[in-house]
C-alpha cells in the first residue's frame, strides 16, 4: 500500500508525526511526504522518501484572482493552497506518486484543496484529513 | 458493549441513565470522571446506562484509549447514540465544493445549523438524538435518576425531557462551565443569551449540580443564589487504583540523572513554551539540574491530529534533554508515573481550572513542581501536599529555582519517608472518597 501524506502549512513537518507514520510503516504501507517545510531530521529517518512541494511561479496572478474572488463576501480564497494543489497535481514527479498512491493524507490544514483535488481524479485512492485519521483506518 | 446486562425485576436496584459524550474508548477531557461515575454508582448497586457518543468518533477524530474500556463495570450498560461531526470529519470525499474551497464561509454556515437545536456548535444536534434514546430506555426499564456530565453541553437535555415529561430527578455534574469562561473568570455568554437561559433552566429543575472545584461552585452560587443548597464539590480526584510503585530518586547514585515528567494532554492553554524556557535555563544555571532529562507524555492539543503550534515547541526543545514521548494508554499510566522522579503540572489560567491530573499527580508521592498561571485554582488544591514546589512565576528563574528545589527534595535522604507523607495527604482526593456522598444521597432521594 502506497501512502502519501501532503504538508502544505508552513510549519515543518515534525516530530509528532513520527509515531503515525511508523504505525503505517508497521502495516506494510510504504509512506511518501510531500511537504512545502522540510520534515524534521527524525520524521525523515522513518519515511520510505520525502519531496519537496515542487516550485511555481505566477504569485502575482494567483494573487490577483485570489483578491477578485475574495470580493464576494464571506468568501476568503488562500491563493497559496490553490496554487499549490495544481502544482501537486500537474507537476511530474508528484503525479506520478499520486497516481500509485493507495492514500492520500492531508497532513494539514493547507494541504486540503491538494488532496481533495488529486482524489476527484483518482477515485481508487481513499483521500484522508489528517494523519491519525490514516492510522486509525490502516493500524500497524 | 461489555457483558450482559441482567435485569431482575423483583430486584430493588434503582435505574441511573448516565448522559456523558466522552465516554471510553474516548480519551477526552473528563473520560476518567465519566468512566468512575458510572461504576461508582454501578459499585454502590444501581442498574446504570450510559448514554455515549459512537466509539467511532473517539477512534477517527477524538483519538482513543481502547485499553480503557476494559476498565467499565460489566454492570454497566453503555448505549452509543449516533452522533455525526461534519466539522471534525476525516474522509475527504465526504467534503463538498464549499468546504475546501471557502472554509470559512462553510464554518460559518455549519455553525448557524448546529445552533438549531441547541445552542451549542459541534454538538446541538445530538439533542433529538439522545433525548429521544433517554425516552427510549426509559420505556424499556424506568429511569429512577438521570446524571449528566458536561461538557459538552448538550448532555442536560435528555434529563430536562424526563423530567419534564415523566418526573425524574436530574443531576447537571457541572465538569466544566458553559456561561463562565473558566480561564479568564469573565462571562462567556451573556445573560439572556440562549446558552444562559438553558443553563438557568437546567439547574432550576436540577436535584443537585456538581462542581469539580470550589470556585466554580462559589460563582455560581452567586449567579444562582436560590439554588446553592443544591450544589455540591465533587473533586476529580484520582482512581482508586493508584498510588503507585514509585522509584526511590534518594538511592540512586550522584552521578545518574533524575528524570523529570509531565503526563497529561499539552494543550494551546498550558504555560508549555515558559516550561521549555524554564528548563533551558535551569540546565545552563542549575547545577541540580544538568544531567537530569524531561519527558512529556500525552496528546499535543484537543485532538488526535497534534496541534502544531504545540508539536512545534517540543521539537525545539529536543536539544536540551527534553523529549516528547506521545500519549500514554491508561493501563501503561503507572508505569509511566513509576520512571519519574518528579512530576511537572502544566496548567493555563484561571481561578477556576483545577484539571484532574493534579490529583493523580499528588497520588504518587512525588515532588511537584508546579508551572501555574498565577491564580489557578489547583494551587489551593496543592497548598497542603508536602512536597509541592511552586515557581513562584512563570520566569525561567523561577521555574529552574522550583525545579532545583524539586531535585534537592527527590535526592534527600527523607525522600521515602517524605513520599509515604504525601501519599497518605493524597488519599482524601479519591474519586470514591469524593462520590460517596453525593450517590449516598441520591440513593435516599430516589428510594427514600
């Protein structure tokens, strides 16, 4: 089983992560994060590989239709966690990873959009907020 | 769940329905209260409910210890009444359009619907649902009493309605406040509000309303001064299987480091950025404590998913011997307690926040230090403990000068003797020692 977590906040993906992912490990899942931080040196030495969030550019335009749309009321769109669901999905290396991917775990907040995104588009992968949420379903 | 439940009806024993959403598997705030409720009452002989969210919820969103379940009576008969969550749902393909792409418009609108009911987001819509479960039982086998633990809220419903409709007496044991914000003392929502209006409600048709702390009872009696005969203290105490087996820090050898714990939920309200800057400081300026380690157990946050602001602080503060060693089952707290030489109490503010865990704490025998926001009512609860050790504030200095005091008391050569006198002052905190009373005199209200 092929999981891939997705961090997308800007804090590092950290310590408190350790334990879940080797519950998952100890399953038999091969666990993959996708994180905008860098995780920390002890969360990386339990994962099968860690990516980085690949790089975009156009910050000026995101920011722009972000700001139209937040026009609406009520309405506050995060230009960074759109940009960064399309780059998850579009950008080669981490579409592939999705594509093989069993789960797909939000590890935060932010990554929500990307992995609600990459899951309408890969309706064999369970698509997860939050990574006790993936070791609840998936125990070691 | 467990066993099976044996009614007799030629046996005299009376019917508690127990209302508490966290109920084991859960491992929220209050679990420990609501699971030795339950079998005190079972204990003393009363056929006993329990009304309960799914255990679902706990294991998906809440997290869970399953290892407490096995600690309810079998007596006991526990009811899970369907309970959804959108706010706390984990699968993302249950998400709509709406929800990813503008939360908070979602959040805001999830709010409004929740309120509906009851005035209470997250849980208002539980009400139908566990009054219409209360009925249900109470047409299987006659409610002779209901019990209701809040938070949340919504748990006073099912007794109102029985009451209400079928005359049953009703206890609101007040865990926490709902019109008081615990840790500012300020009010939370407004007379007249509707959360006001219920809380009025509830404690006007109550038998008794319960405490965990004098404080609280103190300032609802003035809010409620008709009502004030009919509230009680019921201390969270601590479960009567502890104390435990603790190591002797006074035997170990000058040179071997003294292990300094904390066992409990870190939550956004606990002084835990002043205690990781306490204990920098006291390595770099307290002989006493520079080869000593700290560990923090428990769950980072409300939740299963750790907070990050939290997790962030214990990652920094790897460096300096502190470790962050995850949630601690129930069966495996004792043997946590027994690998501390002296036990570190977090608490956020307020007059009014006792916690649970300062009775447990006390329990073993152990020096405490204690790292409070200045007036917390646990102090009160402390002040008699002989080995209790204040930071006098939340300076680094002060909590590295409590801390090396801490050190001095565990390293002493009275250190047995002085464990022995701190457990026997514990004993009065006893969750039994604190329910009897109260379930002595509702067994005389409801079979007089």
């Amino acid at each position: 089983m092929n999981v891939v977590l997705v961090a997308l906040g800007p804090s590092a993906p950290g310590d408190g992560m350790v334990a879940g992912v080797q519950a998952l490990r100890r399953g038999g899942a091969r666990v993959v994060l996708v994180s905008r931080q860098p995780p920390s040196p002890r969360l990386l030495e339990v994962l099968d590989s860690a990516l980085p969030l690949p790089a975009g550019g156009g910050a000026a335009a995101r920011s722009a239709a972000a700001a139209a749309l937040n026009r609406l009321p009520k309405v506050r769109i995060d230009p960074d966690r759109l940009a960064a669901a399309w780059r998850l999905s579009h950008d080669l290396s981490t579409r592939a990873l999705l594509d093989g991917a069993q789960v797909l775990v939000a590890v935060d907040r932010a990554a929500i959009p990307a992995v609600w995104f990459a899951a309408r588009r890969r309706p064999q992968a369970a698509a997860l907020s939050g990574l006790p949420a993936a070791v609840a379903r998936y125990p070691g | 769940m467990r066993g099976p439940f044996v009614t007799d009806p030629a046996a005299p024993a009376a019917h508690l329905l127990y209302v508490a959403w966290g109920f084991p598997p859960s491992r929220t705030g209050g679990v420990h209260r609501a699971l030795a409720t339950a079998n005190a009452f079972a204990g003393a002989g009363w056929a006993v409910t329990v009304l309960t969210a799914p255990r679902e919820v706990f294991l998906d969103v809440t997290g869970a210890d399953v290892a407490l379940e096995e600690l309810v009576d079998p007596r006991v008969q526990v009811r899970r009444v369907p309970f959804s969550w959108p706010a706390q749902q984990t699968d993302l393909r249950e998400f709509g359009p709406t929800r990813v792409l503008a939360p908070r418009l979602w959040a805001r609108t999830r709010a409004r619907l929740d309120t509906l009911a009851f005035p209470e987001v997250g849980y208002g819509p539980w009400r139908r649902r566990i009054e219409a479960a209360a009925l249900a039982e109470h047409a299987r086998r006659p409610v002779d009493l209901v019990v209701a633990t809040t938070n949340p809220q919504v748990s006073i419903s099912p007794g109102m309605r029985l009451a209400r409709e079928h005359g049953v007496p009703y206890v609101v044991d007040y865990r926490d406040a709902w019109t008081l914000h615990t840790y500012s003392g300020k009010r939370l929502h407004a007379q007249g509000s509707a959360q006001a209006r219920w809380e009025a409600r509830a404690f006007a048709g109550a038998a008794e309303v319960w405490f965990v702390n004098d404080p609280l009872l103190r300032w609802h009696a003035r809010t409620y001064p008709e009502l004030a005969s009919r509230m009680h203290v019921v201390m969270n105490g601590y479960d009567h299987d502890l104390p435990l087996p603790v190591r002797d820090a006074a035997a170990l050898p000058p040179g071997e480091a003294l292990t300094f714990g904390y066992l409990g939920t870190l939550t956004p309200v606990v002084p835990l950025r002043e205690l990781v800057d306490g204990w920098r400081f006291g390595q770099a300026h307290r002989p006493e404590l520079a080869a000593a380690v700290a560990e923090l157990h428990g769950y980072l946050g409300y939740y299963a998913t750790p907070e990050p602001g939290l997790a962030a602080i214990v990652d920094e503060a790897a460096d300096c011997r502190m470790r962050y060693a995850g949630p601690v089952s129930k069966t495996a707290v004792a043997a946590t307690y027994a690998g501390f030489d002296v036990l570190v109490l977090l608490l956020g503010g307020g007059e009014y926040v006792t916690s649970g865990k300062v009775f447990e704490y006390m329990s073993t025998g152990l020096p405490v230090v204690s790292v409070l926001a200045p007036g917390n009512a646990a102090a009160e609860v402390l002040a008699g403990y002989p080995r209790w050790h204040p930071a006098a504030d939340l300076s680094p200095a002060a909590i590295a000068a409590a801390m090396a005091a801490a050190a001095d008391d565990a390293r002493g050569p009275q250190s047995p003797a002085r464990a022995a006198q701190a457990q026997e002052f514990a004993r009065r905190f006893r969750r039994d020692v604190q329910l009897a009373p109260r379930i002595a005199a509702l067994r005389a209200l409801v079979r007089p």
